[in-house]
C-alpha cells in the first residue's frame, strides 16, 4: 500500500477541498433557507386569501323569495287616480304580507305572523313600487315576483346555520325553518347574483348592504389625491433634483421629506382635521377633505420615487441636449422628464394604491359616518372602502361578517389592478441604459 502524499502541496491541496466543500454546504443551507422563507412566506398569503375568499364570496349571492302579489287597487290607489304621487307613498308591505298569509294560510297568531313577516326583507316593497310606478297597469293584477329575503333566511340557505345547534344559538327558530324548507320544496325559493352588493350603498340591513358607496367615495377621493400629489410631487423632484443648490435648506428639505414618509398614518388625519374641517371649514366626511389629507401623506412617496425616476436617466442625456444648444428648462421638459415619466407613474400608482388601503387618517375627518346614499359630489358625505370594511366588521349582524370580507375581496382586487398597472407602465415605457 502507497503511503499518502504529505508534501505542502498535498496538503495545501486538502485543506483547499475541504474548506469547497464547507462553501457549498453553506451555500446550499442558505438557499434552503431562502426558499423555505418563500415557501413560507407564499403559505401565509394562500392562508389569507383562502380565509378572506371563502368567508367573502357568499356575500355575492342572495337569496330570494318567489310570492303570488295580488297588485290590489284599493290598498294602492282607491281613488283610481294613477297619481305618481299616490303611489309612491302606497303601502306595498301590506301587499307582501298579504301574499305570505295567503301562502301560508295555517298561520293566524300575532306573534307567529310576525315572524312570517321577517322572512322578507323590509326593503322588499321597494321592487313592487318600482314595478308599479314603471308599469301602473299592473294595479288590480296579480303576478308572481321574486322578493329580496331576511338575512337570516339567506344565511339558512346558504347553509350557515347550523341545525343542530339548540334553538336557543340560533338566530332563526324552527317553526322558521320549517317555513323556509317548505319554501323550497316548492321551488320558492332561489339564490342567485348578488347585483345589489355592487348597486347600493350601506343599510342598517345586511341583505340590502352594497359597496357601491364607498366604491364612488373612494373613487372621488382618489381622483382629489391623484389630482394634487401627482403635479405637486413632480414639481417638487424636478426641482430638488435639477435646478435647487445644495445648501443646508436643501439638505433640511430632504431630511423631513424622508421623514414624512414614516410618518404614521393617523398624524396625517389629527393635521387635517385640524387644518381643513377646523381651520378652512370645509365639509366632514367629504371626499375633498379625504383627498387632501391623503394627498398630504403621500407627497412624500412620490417625491422619493420621482427623484430616483430622474437619477436613473442617465447624464449624457442632459449632456447631449446642453450641447445641442438647449436651455436646462428644454432639456428637462423634452428630454428628462419623458424618459422619467414611466417611473414617477408607478411611483405614483403605488402611492395611490397605498391611500386607498389606508382608513386611519379618514377616520379622524369623520368619514367613519354611516352613508347610506351614494356621494354625487366631492363634498357630499361620503365613506371609502377601508372604512367600510371597519363599519361592518363591527356590526354585531352575522350575515355582515360575509359583507365584511366581500369588501375587502373588492378591496384587494381594487389594489392589485392599480398594482397591475403600475408593473405594465414600468414593463411598456420604461428604457434600459
């Protein structure tokens, strides 16, 4: 047998394998690492999103209720008149409740019939006024119309009451149950499209709640901030980055625009209600006021990116447009300023996508008020999507807990479309150096 080699070499040798060796282990370990923080990481998301999906899409279906309405003439217009007036201010729940009783005719107590009348939601007259105020002949007819139900009668159909809980847990009894199973059995029973959700504005009522309210306020919102940030914000990062002077004043400027961006939230909102509602005067719970409190908080953000949006034009731009005989104000407009512009625009975009997550600054300008119309102007009372998720995630109704997280799958899909804009903006305009 050889004896081993033991030269400096060899040994050298050795000592340089093992030590690759150590590197590799150590390399693989940390990609292990890194690929098990992703995996991690991605397991989280999936565990939100499937937890908010599968709470939150019931919310886009309801339950409705098939009744025979008899379009009685004497209780909507015993005068014969056909005024619109007349019949705008007609009783339509007596109609409805007319149909119940005909429909289950067994039951005469008061307090029984009480609770066959909470099987329709109260705003279902509305579809009868509006049925008999677009077509007055229907009067002294009769038709079968599907009428919007209870809350609890859609959460039973959906199968989110549990039967065998004790009546006492449940918010909806027996003889009720037995009342909706019948329903079904005849074919009266259906559920279908939630429209309304994307249609109304929020109601005391979770079968009438919709997010098209607080959609509308945030749109206006979002339109005063983008309005205002996004010319401010340009101005101010053309400014510092190509005409100011270094100096202290500058150095300050940057300091507290950094700054500002870390600033929290609910500061923005204790300075606007103290600027804007106290100091102006201007209408509480207005979008106006929402957007300029936002357009405050995220000043800062489009500042930073612009100016990064700048730096990375590269100087032989400027150089080149100087030579040609440009002035600075020529070579920024013609030439910096487009070639920057696709990165200020997803800067732009992602603090737009950041204010309309945001609630805090709105809740200290009063836009935590319960709106039940939708906003027809910047300074109409209004709420926006993050506050209406917190309105209805405190309400003690069950059937709002489905709301709650049907807004905020509206919400997300809201914040991943403008996030989707921005990665295209960047991907379509943007130049490699």
């Amino acid at each position: 047998m050889s004896e081993p080699d033991l030269t400096p070499r060899a040994r050298t040798r050795d000592r340089v394998a093992a030590s690759l060796r150590r590197r590799y282990r150590a390399e693989r370990r940390f990609r292990a690492y890194g690929i098990g923080a992703v995996a991690i990481g991605l397991l989280f998301v999936v565990f939100v999103f499937y937890t908010i999906i599968s709470k939150g899409y019931p919310a886009f279906l309801q339950t409705y209720v098939q009744l025979d309405v008899d379009y009685s003439a004497e209780l909507l217009d015993p005068e014969g008149k056909r005024a619109t007036a007349d019949l705008e201010s007609a009783d339509y729940q007596a109609l409805i409740k007319a149909a119940l009783r005909e429909r289950f005719p067994e039951v005469t107590e008061r307090a029984e019939l009480r609770k066959l009348y909470a099987l329709i939601s109260s705003g279902a007259d509305l579809t009868l006024r509006n049925r008999v105020l677009s077509d007055p002949g229907r009067i002294g007819k009769r038709e079968s119309v599907w009428l919007l139900a209870k809350d609890q009668v859609d959460l039973l159909a959906k199968g989110e009451v549990d039967r065998s809980l004790p009546e006492s847990q449940r918010n909806i009894d027996d003889q009720a149950i037995g009342w909706v199973d019948r329903l079904r059995a005849e074919h009266r029973l259906e559920t279908r499209f939630n429209v309304a959700f994307f249609r109304n504005g929020d109601s005391r009522e979770p079968e009438q709640a919709g997010v098209w309210g607080a959609v509308v306020g945030s749109f206006f919102t979002l339109v005063v901030t983008l309005g205002l940030s996004f010319p401010i914000g340009v101005a101010a990062a053309v400014y510092l980055e190509e005409f100011a002077k270094r100096s202290r004043f500058t150095d300050l400027i940057e300091v507290n625009i950094n700054n500002l961006a870390a600033v929290p939230s609910i500061v923005f909102g204790l300075l606007g209600l103290a600027m804007f509602i106290q100091f102006f005067g201007l209408p509480r719970s207005a979008p106006l006021v929402g957007g300029l409190v936002l357009t405050l908080m995220t000043l800062p953000t489009i500042i930073i990116t612009s100016r990064a949006a700048l730096k990375a034009v590269p100087p032989s731009i400027r150089e080149a447009a100087l030579g040609m005989g440009a002035s600075r104000v020529q070579t920024m407009l013609h030439h910096v300023l487009p070639l920057a512009m696709p990165g200020m625009l997803t800067g732009a975009i992602i603090g737009m996508a950041r204010a309309l997550g945001e609630s805090a600054p709105l809740l200290m300008i009063g836009m935590v008020a319960f709106v039940a119309d939708v906003p027809k102007s910047l300074s109409s009372a209004a709420t926006v999507l993050p506050v209406q998720v917190y309105l209805w995630s405190s309400s003690p109704e069950r059937a709002f807990v489905e709301r709650t997280s049907g807004a905020i799958i509206v919400l997300l899909a809201f914040l991943l479309i403008m996030n989707a804009a921005a990665v295209f903006l960047r991907s379509r305009f943007e130049r490699r150096w």
